[in-house]
C-alpha cells in the first residue's frame, strides 16, 4: 500500500487548482471585480491552507500504516535469573520424602516456577557426580517443567562442582573449571548423560551491569564427590552478588533403598546447606511452602534493561493521524467557521 504514497502530490495539486477555479467562479458572480475584491475574506497565505495541509499529511500517515510497517523499538525487559540446582544423585531416591527425594524437588522446582511472574529467565543445573547444563536460563518457563520431569537418580554427589555450574550459566559471573573424579560410592562413573547445550550468556560490560541473580539448591546435603569445594564455591557466590536458597530434601533419621540389590542408608545432612545460604544471604527451608518459594523472587528483586525488538507500529501512525485530522479540523473551524 505504500505505492499509495505517489498520489499524495496529485491530491495537492487538485486542491491547489480547485481552490482556484472555485475563487474565480465565485468572482465571475459578482458584476464588478472591484466590489469582489472588497467583500472577499483574505487570511494570510500560510494560514489559509495549514488546515489542508495538516489533512495531506494525516493522509499520508493513513497510507504508510496500511503498509503494516516494522520497526525495532526498545522495549523493557526485567534481567533477573534464577537457576534451579537439583541434586540427582542416588541418595535422592530413598523414600524418606514421599515418594522420593527426587520427585519431592521435582515438586518443589514446579511450585516455583509457577509462582515466578513472566518474563524473568529461569534456568536448571542439575549434578550427581558431574554438573549438566539441562536448561539455559530462559523466559520459556514450559521448558524448565518438562526438563524437571524428565530427572532422574545417576550417581554421587558433586554439590560444589553444581554451584560452580550454576555460577556460569548466570549472566556476568563466572566460576572456576572442574571434573569428575573417575569413581563415586554409588558405582563408576559414566560420561554424561547430556552435553551442555549450546547459548552459554556473555558478560556485560561492566560489573555494575550484573542482572540480580539466586540460585536455588535442592538436595539432601552432603558432598561425597568433585573437585570444588561448596563453602568456598559459596563465599565466590557471595562475591559475585549471587544469593544461594537452599532447600532440604530428607528426614533427620535419613532414608533407606535398596540399591544394586542391597539395602542402603543414605543419611540427610542439613548442615551444609545451612551454611551455603548462611555464607550467600540467602535462606534455608525445609519442605517449603509455594508461598516461601514466591518469597524468592520478592527478595531478588529486578533491573529492568532494554532490548530492541522488531513491532509492527501501525498503530502509532493510525494514532498520529487520527490526531492530526481533529487538529486540522479544529483549526478550520476556528479560522473559517467551517471544515476544509
């Protein structure tokens, strides 16, 4: 539609050559010119045809929406991350949170999801003997329930190697390499299951840029595996403006599977947990509520950034003109007492 825009010129001209013929046959009523001349109203040049002009204009603006036009305008988005740190290791299977540990977080991890508003990204780590990338942190919050319920028990427990994880995937921060030793008490270790997929955030340009971040850790405690060290992988959280809210999965007397065919006391060790959120300004819970997990998000706060997006903008052009035919209109009333 925008081929419409060439008949703009051919529009003024008719109004240019019909203001005049209509001025001439309006004098050719009168028997003497002079008298016309007279009796004849006179606005200044300019005035007298600002009221059409505002109408070409209104026009033209009519004819570049109806060409649907894109632009790419900045919109706001709110920066705030939040990673889901699920523990897999085989010690999640025991029963002593019903059914198991790990359907208990798979729970717990849906619950926050769902209370967490649109458009913050959410991202999940999970770590058994080594840490898996499963989900890159995402507005597509679909993507993280059906990632969580698709978990399942594998082997140790690296809980420091899953917060350096965690640390990396957060936009900004950063956290040191690790591997996995090559065995683990709940058999040998295998290659990973899944490869870190492709999307890993880059840093911003400054420190001051850093998007409020959390990371929420479940587990039953206890590392028994990895080369880094929670506390210290804590304290480098706590460097980085990441706060850590860890949440416990088990029972004070632990639980008991079997496992390869034999019984297995897998014990719940609270403590360390403690301490990471403690080390973070983050917060401990057990078991918490929808209402405790939705406190997360109030706590993290949010930075609103802008990004460019591509919108159809008919609407503003639409708006535009509408605005100028009521001025033009407006103005001729004022001026001529009628519209153009």
């Amino acid at each position: 539609m925008l081929w419409g825009l060439l008949l703009l010129p051919a529009f003024v001209a008719w109004y240019v050559f019909g203001v005049r013929r209509v001025r001439g046959r309006a004098a050719r009523q009168f028997a003497e010119a002079p008298l016309f001349a007279r009796l004849a109203i006179r606005l200044p040049t300019t005035w007298r045809h600002v009221a059409m002009a505002v109408y070409f204009v209104a026009l033209g603006l009519l004819l570049v929406a109806a060409g649907r036009p894109v632009m790419a305008i900045p919109m706001p988005v709110n920066k705030a991350v939040v990673i889901l740190l699920i523990d897999t290791s085989g010690s999640m299977q025991a029963p002593d949170v019903a059914p198991t540990r790990l359907d208990a977080a798979k729970v717990a991890g849906r619950t926050f999801v769902d209370s967490f508003p649109q458009g913050p990204k959410i991202g999940l780590v999970t770590f058994s003997t080594y840490p898996t990338m499963n989900v890159p942190p995402t507005p597509d919050h679909q993507a993280i329930k059906d990632a969580l319920a698709d978990l399942k028990t594998q082997e140790a427990t690296a809980i420091g190697d899953g917060i350096a994880a965690a640390l990396k995937a957060l936009p900004g921060r950063t956290a040191p390499d690790s591997e996995a030793p090559p065995s683990g008490p709940f058999g040998p270790v295998g290659p990973p299951a899944t490869s870190p997929p492709p999307g890993t955030p880059s840093p911003p340009s400054s420190s001051q840029d850093l998007a409020p971040a959390a990371i929420i850790l479940l587990s039953d405690g206890g590392q028994n595996i990895g080369r880094a060290d929670p506390l210290q992988m804590a304290i480098l959280a706590k460097q980085e403006k990441v706060k850590i809210y860890t949440i416990g999965l088990g029972t004070p007397g632990g639980g008991v599977f079997s496992y390869q065919g034999q019984m297995v006391l897998v014990p719940f060790n609270p403590s360390l947990l403690q301490q990471i959120a403690a080390i973070t300004d983050g917060k401990f819970f057990f078991t918490p509520s929808a209402k405790e997990l939705a406190q997360v998000y109030r706590d993290l706060g949010h930075t609103i950034g802008w990004e460019k997006r591509k919108t159809e903008v008919s609407a503003l052009f639409v708006g535009g003109a509408g605005v100028l035919m009521l001025g033009g209109g407006l103005l001729s009333m004022l001026w001529m007492g009628r519209l153009p």
